[in-house]
C-alpha cells in the first residue's frame, strides 16, 4: 500500500514516517527531517497537486496544518487557509482514502467525556478550523477522521515536549484545564486498525488529568530537576476547554501513564 504523510516533520507525523520506514513517503512545509520528504504548503492547491502526482498515494494520512492555537486565534485567515482550504484542496485532488488527524479542541469542555456521538462545539478559532476539515474529509464515505488529546511521548525526530521540560527549572502548569493526554506509540501501534476503519474515532489515553497533574506525573517519573507550579487558566489568546477529555466506543489499546514513563526511561 502506498501511503503518503502529510506533515510528516512534525509530533505525530514524523513518528509515523519512522514506523512505516520505506513503505510511505512524506511532507514537510518548513523544516526538513527526512531525505525523501516533498515540500508541501496546503494554501497551495497547485503544490498539492504536483506533490499527488509525484507520489501516487492510495492512502493519504493527514497530521498537517496549524496547530498552535493562539496563533490560529490571532490569525485566523492563515489558520484557514492552511487547516481548511488546505484540506478540501486535497479532497479535490485526491479520491483515495484520508485517514484526518484532528483534536479534542473541537469541544466546548462543558460536557466532558466527549465520546464519538458527542455534539462539538468549538471555542476558539483552531477547534473551528478543525471541525471544519473534519465534516469535508468525512463527507466521502472511507475516509476516517481520528480526535486525538494532547499527544506525548519521545520522538527522536520532534522531541519539543521532552527538550522544553528538560530546558526548564520552573514551569507552571493549569489545575483548571484537563484532557485525557495520549501516548504517541499507542496511536502508531494502532495505525493498521485505523487505516481500515472509516467515519469518526476517538483515540486517547483513559486517564483525565489536569495540565498541573500530568506535569507533575511526568517530572517525578522521569526524575526531572523540574519545579511545577500550580496555575490558574489565564486566557492570553484563544479560549481553552476546561474538560475536553475524550472517551471512546472502540477499545484500543492504551498505556497507563506509569507504564510511559518507563518506557521513556528505558529508551533515553
């Protein structure tokens, strides 16, 4: 099968291209990982259309786009064109299937957990964006769209949750804002299952933590010099959901937190 990544430098994308190794090939928009990557800019409909045609997918996984929600929020005519228009661009050119990566930022946070039947409700302009992308990739049946929450994990290529805690002495950390964190390896493990699977899933861990709790679990497990302080949510940008954690009628696989970190341990 013939797989193309799109975003493949970041987080989740790059984890993705190393799993696969030689079966895919993969995007960038500005930062180069791998030899074989194609630049791709998804407010180009012209450079997605050159980057089909050099490639010839049969299955496009979709991890690209803005994901920094203050910026999308301060500049949400950018965030469209790269989140939205990027991605019904891609529908009009490609008729293969799309596995879309999207976020738990498409809930308002008053009804948490969301599971797939929820009703979203956006509060801030990159959860829009999203939700926008996810109704056009879903529009054509086989597709999938896959609601991720705050992934984490080691990633030799994009390591940034790691390097900024261990770049650090002091970080404060919300006791307001809580999600369901998701192990980056538990997604690769089930992306057989999921490129097989269509219409709507959610994939994240099974254990709710604040943004303070979670810091705090993984500083100790990891046996970081690092103080974390509790902090009221402050809105700088964009609104945050106070509960957006997810659950799910499918039962996959999923690591406990304790279990991560040794893992991580093991690994460094």
């Amino acid at each position: 099968m013939k797989i193309l990544v799109i975003g493949g430098s970041g987080f989740l994308g790059s984890k993705i291209v190393e799993s696969l190794g030689e079966d895919c090939r993969s995007t960038y928009y500005r930062n180069q990982l791998f030899p074989n990557q194609i630049q791709l800019d998804l407010g180009d409909e012209m450079n997605i259309r050159r980057c089909l045609k050099q490639t010839k997918p049969e299955v496009v996984l979709h991890c690209g786009g803005l994901t920094d929600t203050d910026f999308c929020e301060s500049n949400p005519d950018f965030a469209m064109r790269a989140n939205c228009l990027g991605t019904e661009a891609l529908l009009n050119e490609f008729e293969g299937k799309i596995v879309y990566f999207s976020t738990d930022y498409v809930f308002d946070g008053e009804n948490a957990p969301y599971d797939e039947r929820s009703q979203p409700n956006p509060i801030n302009h990159y959860g829009k964006t999203k939700l926008f992308a996810e109704r056009k990739v879903l529009e054509r049946n086989g597709n999938l769209v896959v609601r991720v929450s705050g992934l984490y994990g080691k990633n030799k290529h994009n390591n940034k949750f790691l390097n900024r805690l261990r770049s650090k002495t002091l970080i404060q950390a919300s006791t307001k804002l809580i999600s369901t964190p998701t192990y980056i390896n538990d997604v690769i493990e089930a992306l057989p299952d999921l490129i097989k699977m269509s219409g709507l899933v959610h994939f994240s861990g099974e254990q709710q933590f604040s943004r303070y709790e979670f810091l705090r679990k993984v500083v100790e497990g990891l046996g970081l010099s690092l103080e974390v302080q509790p902090s009221e949510y402050e809105i700088k940008s964009a609104k945050r959901p106070k509960n957006s954690s997810l659950i799910s009628i499918y039962n996959f696989k999923k690591t406990k937190i304790e279990n991560v970190l040794k893992e991580i341990n093991e690994e460094i």
